[in-house]
C-alpha cells in the first residue's frame, strides 16, 4: 500500500495487517461494572429498647428516608406511592418512647413470622410535644438498627402523611 486511500481501496486490502481475535464475545463494559459490596446478614431484630444515650440530634439525623442498593427504582416509587398492598399497620399515638419500641419490635417480629413485607407505622407528627416529634426520629432510628427492614420514608396523606411511615421488609428466605 503506497500510504494513500484512495477509492479503489479495498477493505481487505486495509485489513490485511489485522489479526482476527479467538473470542469473538468481547464485554466492552468490563470495566464500568461495580463490584457488590455483600450486605450484613442478620436474620433477627436487634432488641434494643433503651435509646437514652441517644441524644435527639443523632435521631434525627437518620430521619427521613432509606432505601437499601437492592430495591430497585421502580420498587422505591411504589413503595414512597404507598401503591404497595399494605400488609397491616400499628398505631403508636399514647406511646412513650420505650413502649413505643416494644411494641415496634413485636409488630415487626410479627410481620416477618407472616412474611409480610410492607406495613405503615403511624407514630404522628409530633404537634402535642414540647419541642418536636419524638416517635418519628426514634421509630427510624430503630429501623435503621434492623437488617430485616430494607426501606422506610413517610407516608402519602392517605395513610397518614409525616406521621406516618411505610415500612418494606425483606422476605423470610424459605430454608
């Protein structure tokens, strides 16, 4: 080949110094995939009651939402919807912080014995308290501690607004 293409070039003239590869199935995308980071594997609740040595500010930072890397967007839609069959509900008002909790943990327990996976928690808004809502950021708080729970975040009006929250719990694996 004298250097110039002209349009008489064949393509296999322009080839000719290219070898064929054995593997004709190349993944172009081999370095763009991510590794997964295993999750912790707990299969029960944490049993923690007493949350006195938490100050408020800690609570509250966890408040708001979480959903775990393996729920997929759609599902999350569904799920911060409420268009998810809900599997059953508890009511908190009245509570103070450690009956709260109790009752959380056995509605929890509950729930997985069931293998129900979406549920609402009505802890309110917190309108009565001198300060703020005290339900709301303990109630996340001890979601936050369970490997069982995979998502939470507030409610739609419907079922009760901020003073509500949608729990998703992973399914109990069938051993």
């Amino acid at each position: 080949m004298n250097g110039k293409l002209t349009d008489e070039t064949s393509f296999s003239d322009l080839m000719a110094d290219v070898n064929q590869l054995d593997n004709n199935q190349i993944n172009i995308y081999q370095d763009q995939i991510k590794k997964k980071v295993p999750a912790k594997k707990k299969t029960m609740l944490s049993k923690t009651t007493d949350f006195s040595n938490i100050d408020y500010q800690t609570m509250v930072a966890i408040d708001g939402s979480f959903f775990h890397s393996s729920i997929l967007k759609k599902q999350q839609k569904k799920i911060r919807q409420g268009s998810i069959l809900v599997d059953g509900s508890l009511d908190l008002h009245g509570c103070n912080q450690q009956q709260a909790t109790k009752k959380l943990f056995v509605f929890i327990e509950q729930a997985l014995s069931l293998n129900f996976q979406f549920l609402i928690v009505v802890h309110g808004k917190g309108s009565r308290s001198e300060h703020q809502a005290v339900l709301k950021p303990l109630v996340h708080h001890w979601l936050a501690q369970q490997a069982m729970v995979l998502a939470w975040c507030s409610a739609q009006p419907k079922h009760g607004g901020s003073g509500a929250s949608y729990i998703y719990l992973s399914q109990k694996s069938q051993d």
